[in-house]
C-alpha cells in the first residue's frame, strides 16, 4: 500500500495501472480523478498517486476532499 | 396509516413534503380527477398508483423511493414532467408516444430494460435523461425533437451500440451525454450546436476526428476519452472550455500538437487539458512541447503521453 503526496506537480508519470487524482488545496475540489490514466502530468494543483482506488477513495475521506459530480442529472 | 382526502375531485395538487421517517407503502390517487400535480419524492414508497388515466395530469415527481415499476401513462395526455429516477424500476420503457406535451422525462438510475425508445412524437421535450438504466439497441433519431435542451443516455447496461445519430437540428442543446456505452461510428458534427455547453462521449467505440468546435462557443466541458478517435480536425477553441479529457485513444502526434496549439491560442488560464492514457501519441519534443508550456504556465494541468 503506497500513497504519494505531490505537491510540485512537473512532469509526474504515472502508469496504467497505478490510481491518482489533483485537488485544489485551498477548495478541496478533486478536479481530476480518481482515475487510472497513464502519462505525464503538470498541474499547479496537489497530486495524489496510489496503488489502489479505494486508497484514494480513504485519503479523500481522511483529508475532508469533495469530488463535485460532472454528471448532470 | 391511511391518510383520505375528501372531496379528492377539488384537489388540484399533492405534495407529501418530507418526513422523519419517511413515507412507505402506497400512494392511491385515484379519484382525484382533476389532479394536475403529484409530488411525492425523497421517501420510501413502493407504489404510487391511481394516476395512469387522470387526463388533466401534468407533473409527476416520484423519485428516490422504492418502485418498482411506472404505470402505462398513454392517458395522461396532458403531462409536462415526469421525474421517477433513482427507484428499482424494472421494464420495459414505457410508451410515451401519445404525452406529446411531455417536456421533461427523468428516469435516471433504474433497471429500464429494452431499446431506448423513440422521443420523435414527443416535439416539445426538453430534458431527456434515462443515464444508468439497462437500455439496448440503437439510439434513434433525434431530428424532430428540435427542442431537445439535455439528452443522457450514459452508463447503459451492456450498453447502446451503433452511431450516436445527427444533432444537426438540435439548435438549443446545452448537454449531450452518452459516455458508457458500445456506441460506434463517427463523433456528430457540432457546428450547429451554439448553445453547447457539455458534451460527453466518452468510453465508447468512436472512431475518426474529434469535431471542429469552433462554433461551439459556450462550450465548457468535452469528455471523449476512453474511444478509438485518431485525429481533430481543427478550427478555433473557446475560451470557455475548460475541461478537456481526450486521454485513451489514439491520437496521432499532428492532433495532440493540434490541439495543444488550439488550447495556447483560445488564450484561457487554469483548465484541464488531458491527452495522456495509453494509445495516444507524446506531442513533438514531449514534455517540453512549447504549446505545452505554455499553457502549464498559464496555470493549466496538462497530462500527455511522455
């Protein structure tokens, strides 16, 4: 179990398999994720990286994040 | 508990509010003929029934309960609204081809089985959303419903196959959504599409170009990740599009340059710009694409392919 904590977000690669998402420090938003989504990433935002969803899933939990659904119903 | 409401045929609306703890069992409207609304969402009901021939219905709001399933509405032939999303509905759709006043139809989140039906006699709706339902078979034509304003289909189970058909019409469109889907074929021409705000296509089968979206002006969030899509065919992009996912597919090294410069030239500070995922193609010089940094000192998050 591994969660990283990104605060300076300069070309940070993730793989296919690994789970991340950015949120805004001050708003707490996730913005971005949780997704598995490979490449290389540049954001003024925090990232967070982990093996699992359910990681981040607890992180955003333990860290009071709210993920603001895009879905419109 | 029963609760009777004498004389029924003055009653013109219902309205159970809500409740601590909340309503269960079943609502009879029967008898109460001139009932125009039935507002009864948020609680625990099962049934809600009585109201399938009342002519002089027009809003039925029944969402978040316990259903299990919608009574034929064929005779409420003056219905406007109908909202009865997130129930246990299990059916086949239910035939809506003579509610030719019905504007908003909401079924979100049920178990809706058969094809996802046709809305073409239906000329004044507005808001069409039936995401999350286990609806088959192909999307039918929407060239008549030309006031279509939102239009959901996402998240069938296992999903809507063929092409998603021509929006060509569909002049006030503000949201299209059919992400988690089998649907295939091209993604539509978005040129007479002004007043779109969001678009989500993503997790599908689509192949070809990602639009010109120069007309879409209002344009705020594009979602076609997760597709087979290899190239854009260029043109402007508006400032107000903030969001942009086009990660997992395979974009050619021209497109994602493309669309890189596409987003430096629209001139917006602090979006999202994601072309990574596996498939598509790392932009020329990669990480140090200068489009790329650009924008990244703009304030935008950028993920491409490295």
């Amino acid at each position: 179990m591994t969660i990283q904590k990104i605060t300076n977000v300069i070309n940070i690669e993730s793989t296919q398999d690994q789970w991340w998402m950015l949120y805004n420090e001050s708003t707490k938003i996730v913005f971005e994720g949780p997704i598995q989504c490979s490449g290389s990433t540049t954001s003024p935002h925090i990232m967070v990286i982990a093996d699992t969803e359910e990681e981040l899933l607890a992180y955003i939990e333990e860290n009071d994040l709210v993920i603001l659904p895009e879905d419109v119903e | 508990m029963i609760i009777t409401l004498t004389p029924p045929q003055n009653i013109t609306s219902i309205d159970v509010g809500t409740s601590t703890p909340k309503l269960g069992g079943v609502i009879d409207v029967s008898g109460f003929t001139n009932l125009q609304e039935i507002r009864c969402n948020g609680h625990d009901l099962t049934e809600v029934k009585g109201y399938a021939d009342l002519p002089n219905i027009k809003k039925i709001v029944i969402a978040d309960n316990l259903l299990t399933a919608l009574p034929s509405l064929t005779g409420n032939t003056n219905l406007t609204s109908v909202d009865c999303s997130r129930n246990n509905i299990s059916q086949v759709f239910p035939d809506l081809s003579s509610n030719t006043n019905l504007r908003v139809f909401l079924c979100f989140r049920n178990q809706l089985s058969g094809n996802v039906f046709d809305i073409s006699s239906n000329l004044n709706m507005n808001h069409f959303g039936v995401g999350n339902n286990n609806l088959t078979g192909t999307i039918p034509s929407l060239s008549a419903n030309t006031n279509l304003k939102t239009y959901n289909v996402q998240q069938q189970t296992p999903g809507l196959t063929g092409g998603f058909p021509s929006i060509d019409n569909l002049l006030d469109i503000d949201i299209v959504n059919c992400t988690g889907n089998a649907l295939s074929g091209s993604l539509p021409n978005l040129s007479n599409n002004t007043k779109l705000r969001i678009f989500q296509f993503a997790s599908n089968s689509f192949t070809g170009n990602i639009p010109d979206l120069s007309n879409n002006t209002q344009l705020q969030l594009f979602e076609c990740y997760n597709n087979n899509l290899s190239g854009y065919a260029g043109g402007t992009i508006t400032s107000n599009l903030s969001t942009f996912r086009g990660q997992d597919n395979i974009l050619t090294q021209s497109a994602v340059n493309s669309i890189l410069a596409a987003f430096v030239a629209a001139g917006h500070s602090n979006g999202i710009l994601n072309l990574g995922g596996s498939g598509n193609a790392t932009p020329t010089n990669g990480n140090s694409n200068s489009d790329k940094l650009v924008l990244e000192a703009r304030g935008w998050t950028v993920i491409v392919t490295p």
